[in-house]
C-alpha cells in the first residue's frame, strides 16, 4: 500500500509525534543540531535558557550561532513567539552560549582535579 510518488498536497493533519524544533530566527527546523531552548516562566517569572528541554512551559528554540541569537534578539523574536520581554542576563547567556556553541564541536571539556 506504498503510493508513488511520494508527496501529496493534501492539507491533512499530519500526527505530530515529534515535536520539531524551529529556530524563530532562521525558521529552520532541525533534529539533530541541537537548538536552544528558551522557556517562559510561570507568573510572570521572565524567561530562562532550558539546556535541558525539560522543563515545562512555553518554549522557543534558536540555533546556537551567533548569526541566529542576533537576529533572534535584534528583531524580537524571541520576545513574539514567548509573548514576554527578554531580559538583557537571558540575551547574554544566549550570545555566550551561542559563542561556546560554535567553538565546541564533540569535545567537552572535561574537568578533573
Ligand atoms: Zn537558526
């Protein structure tokens, strides 16, 4: 029951059962590069950075390169899709990370006394 051709235009809900990441800077989606998570906070906490993507609430994600956390930041994208200002401590941990991001590649550093 496999039909040719593969791609169909129907409008039809697709199940999602994998949650896609989309960077709301360059809207690109992507499973295997890890995008940053940045959730809003309950009762009006503000935002935090979500390593972890195991936190709850409402989250947005953005690559971690300079380019997309600039952009991210520059036009507010993040602040639209969190519905929530971004605190200037968030921002800088995100351009830290981002930074840390493109530098690292499988090596971590590891420390040890
Ligand atoms: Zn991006």
């Amino acid at each position: 029951m496999v039909k040719p051709g593969g791609r169909t235009t129907t409008e039809a809900k697709q199940p999602r059962r994998v949650p896609l990441r989309t960077c709301v800077a360059c809207r690109s989606t992507s499973g295997k590069r890890a995008l940053v998570r940045v959730i809003r906070l309950p009762d009006g906490a503000g935002v935090a950075l979500d390593p972890s993507g195991k936190r709850a609430g409402r989250g947005a994600y953005v690559c971690p390169t300079d380019a997309c956390v600039a952009l991210a930041l520059k036009q507010k994208k993040l602040e639209r899709s969190l519905k929530t200002p971004i605190p200037d401590t968030v921002a800088d941990a995100l351009r830290a990370l981002a930074s840390a991001g493109a530098a690292a590649t499988e090596t971590e550093p590891v420390k040890s006394d």
